[in-house]
C-alpha cells in the first residue's frame, strides 16, 4: 500500500478482527500483525560480496508492506478464495486507497548442493 495515507477507517478493523477471529478460530491463522512505515527502516545491501548498511527513508518508494500473515489452508484453491476476500474487505472499508494483497507459499528451502 502507500506509505503515510492515515490511519484505516474503524470499520476495516472491526471487519479484519472478525476475519482473522473466525481464520483463529479454524485453525487457519497462524500469525500476523502490521508494520511501522520506513522511516525507521534498517536496511543491508549486499553487493559485490560486501554488506552495507542503508536507512531510509527511501523517496524512490512508492508502496510498503503495511502487514503480513502466515495462514495454513487444506488447498491451493481455498488459500487463493480467502486472500479474494481479504482483498475484498479492503475494497469495501478503505475504497479510497490501493492496496495489493499478495499470496505466496512458504518455501522449506532449497535442497542442500551436493557435496
């Protein structure tokens, strides 16, 4: 979302307890929460095999990660059909702002390199 739009509507919240109480409740929410904006982010380039430490803020940036979840569903499918409706809580609470709502899988890792 964009960084600095305010505070989200009371009604989102109400909206996002309840969803997230009902996903707890299933078993499906496993955690979450939300994030501070950039200007107090720490950041590490590496580069060229050397770190190095960047703060921000980042005037470049445009969209931030305004929060996360780790979620746990029986299928692909039913996953994909709850971030709709998260999105959608989104769309009908907060209608003025953008927001991207991204689904990823959480990756074991890849396999070790032969030795």
């Amino acid at each position: 979302m964009e960084e600095n739009i305010g505070t989200p509507p009371k009604s989102l919240f109400e909206a996002m307890d309840a969803y997230i109480g009902e996903r707890a409740a299933k078993g499906i929410f496993l955690d979450g929460g939300g994030l501070y904006g950039t200007e107090d982010a720490v950041n590490f380039v590496v580069r060229d095999g050397q770190s190095t430490r960047v703060d921000g803020p980042y005037a470049e940036g445009k969209e931030v990660v305004g929060g996360w979840s780790i979620m746990e569903y029986p299928s692909l499918a039913e996953a994909v059909a709850d971030q709709e409706e998260f999105a959608e809580l989104h769309a009908k609470h907060w209608p003025e702002v953008t927001v991207i709502s991204t689904l990823r899988q959480i990756s074991t890792g890849p396999e070790e390199p032969e030795a």
